[in-house]
C-alpha cells in the first residue's frame, strides 16, 4: 500500500497562527480558577494518505485565551473521535461508522483551498467540543 507521508502546518509559530474566533465559553478549572477561550487554531501534526478509505491523520487543537496565548491543547484522531462518540453515549458501531465518514469528508476539507469547505468542517469538529464560530 502506497502511503504518502505529509507534515502540514498551519503556522511556523503561535504569532503567525490562524486564530479561530470562537464565541466565549468559560469555565472553572481543576484549581478553582476561571478559564475562557476565545480562539481555536490547528495544526495536522501527522499524516498519511493511502489507498483505503482509513488514513490516518492527527491533529492539534489549541485552544487560546482572549489575550492570544494557548493555555490547553488536544490531540484529534479518527481513535479519540470514535471514543468522545461512544463516552457520549453512542453505540461503538454506529460511532466507529461516523468516524470513518468524518475522516474521509470532513477532515480532507480542513486541507484543502475551498475557504467555505474549511469553515463548514471547522464547525462540524467545533461543536463535538461544544463551540461555536463567532459570526
């Protein structure tokens, strides 16, 4: 099986990232202390395309305060997807099923040029986390 290797950046560094604009959610963290996101930005950390429909493509979340910094991350694969799935309550199969529709439709579209494309799958993967796009 031919499997093309690709590191794909968003940005070099945090400055030069493409900052999401999230409507504002806070919450208290594990120390008493109030968090709150305003961007989201992303990065494929890894991935390979092959010649059957599971490729394999892992991605950053950072999630960033209102000053711009990034106070959390999450790594994204089609395994942690399926789990947040089956954690909220849906059945392994049907949830297994979704995920490899998710990673052969919406993924490819956060890679690829079609700005309208991106944004559709940006919102789809937002709301899995509970945001949403700021308008």
């Amino acid at each position: 099986m031919k499997k093309l290797i690709f590191f794909l950046l968003f940005a070099v560094s945090a400055n030069a990232q493409t900052l999401w604009e999230v409507n504002v959610k806070s919450f208290e963290n594990e120390i008493g202390q109030t968090d709150t996101v305003k961007y989201i930005s992303g990065r494929v950390a890894y991935g390979y395309i092959s010649s059957t429909a599971n490729s394999g493509i892992e991605l950053n979340i950072n999630f960033h305060k209102p000053n711009g910094s990034v106070f959390r991350s999450r790594v994204f694969t089609q395994g942690s997807y399926t789990q947040n799935l089956t954690d909220a309550g849906m059945p392994l199969q049907q949830a297994q099923g979704q995920a490899e529709y998710v990673w052969t439709t919406t993924i490819p579209a956060l890679l690829g040029t079609n700005y309208t494309a991106k944004r559709t799958a940006i919102v789809a993967l937002l709301s899995l986390y509970g945001y949403t796009l700021k308008e």
